[in-house]
C-alpha cells in the first residue's frame, strides 16, 4: 500500500501514471486524511507533497515517523535547500525527490526506501559530507578531508567496527544487540564512542561514513544514489 500525500490533484495523478498497478494506492489532500489513512491501512510508503495542508513543514515528518516507524517517506518538493532536505532526512524522510520525477526513478526510489535504505540526489551526498568533514578541515589543512575522515574509522575497535557496520546496513539498537548477543545498553555505549572518534552527531552520518567508505561517491554517473540507512533512532 502507498499513500499519496498531496493537495494538488495534478501531481498525484502524476505519481499515479508512473506506478505499475501491482501498488495499492490510496489518495490524500491534506494532513487530517493523511494521518486517518495511514493509521487504517498501515502503508509501506507515503509519498509526501512538502506543500500537502497542514503538515507544518518538518515537524509533520517527525510527526508521521513517530506514529508509524515502519512506513518509509519520500518528501517532494521543488524548493527546498540542502540544510532543509538533511532536516527532513534526521526527522525521518527516507527520500526527497522533485515533484517532477520521472516514472522509472519514482519506481526506483519507491523499491529503495522499501528495502530499508535512503534516497537522495547526489548534490544532498556533497552537502552531508560538507556537514561531516568540515570539523577537521580546518584541523588537516592539508588531507582531503574525506580520506581523512574515512582513516578516523581505523580508530575503531573491532566491536565498534561491527556496531557502526551494522548501523550502516540499517539496523536498529534491538537488532544490533541481538546480532552481537550483547545489551541494548552496551549498544549505546559503543555508539556514544563510535560517535566521539568519528566525530559525527548523528545515525545518518554514521551511516554515510560506513556505506561510503568504499564508494567514490564522485563517480556516480547517476544524478541519485542509494544509502543504506534505518531513520529510527532507538
């Protein structure tokens, strides 16, 4: 099942056309009917206008992940900057895409976020990695960043290694725990330290780091790529 979430008739019938009728679809035009949808037909992904009528911006993501952790959002829009698309990443969007998206890269995105990973242009991959390695830039003027970031995970130990590995394939603190036969407290402790090396904030750079660490990015031909990245932070 997937929602479409939007007050324009025109930009739903667009997503329409560009679905296969394998997918249930169920249409909304505003936040009320959007939350009374989701809470009665459990969809594996919402399609979200950043328009749609009361969804008050990012705080209505937050919202939406908050009642319905296993749905995967992909937010649309035309006119958010980097720093708005990264805060709807951290509240729990697991794509952005412009309004206009053709119909094989919808079909894409739909199937990625379903796996459990993140969608995002390639420009929104700059600016994260902007976000991670500007602490140290200004520390290692002459390292690229990057690589220098990416020598800060031999730091790890190998049980960090194997939790941020983790993290960076999705998982949550319950899976990491029992995949590892440890605590979810000692989870925590390790990504409190894994967090303090890597001198990183946050799940999603964590995942960043990980997914990348044997990608160059710079060489994707494509103007979007997949991470692999569980938004849910407990």
């Amino acid at each position: 099942m997937i929602i479409l979430a939007s007050a324009s008739k025109k930009i739903r019938q667009q997503w329409i056309r560009g679905l296969p009728n394998r997918f249930s679809l169920v249409e909304v035009a505003d936040q009320t009917t959007l939350l009374q949808s989701a809470a009665a037909y459990k969809p594996s992904v919402i399609l979200l206008d950043h328009g749609l009528p009361e969804l008050g911006g990012i705080n209505g993501i937050t919202t939406l992940n908050q009642l319905f952790p296993s749905t995967r959002i992909i937010l649309f829009s035309n006119n958010l900057d980097d720093k708005g698309i990264i805060r709807a990443l951290k509240a729990g969007a697991s794509g952005y895409c412009p309004r206009d998206i053709d119909s094989d890269l919808l079909n894409k995105a739909i199937k990625v976020v379903q796996n459990g990973e993140i969608w995002v242009g390639r420009r929104i991959i700059h600016a994260l990695l902007k976000e991670l390695s500007s602490p140290t830039t200004s520390q290692h003027p002459n390292t690229e960043s990057w690589g220098y970031l990416m020598d800060r995970l031999m730091c790890l130990s190998p049980r960090e290694l194997q939790v941020a590995e983790m993290v960076g394939n999705g998982a949550l603190n319950k899976q990491i725990a029992f995949g590892m036969s440890i605590t979810e407290r000692t989870v925590k402790a390790h990504l409190t330290s894994i967090f303090r090396k890597l001198n990183v904030s946050d799940r999603l750079q964590l995942a960043l780091v990980v997914s990348l660490r044997n990608y160059d990015y710079r060489r994707v031909p494509n103007s979007t790529i997949s991470l692999s990245y569980q938004s849910t932070i407990a």
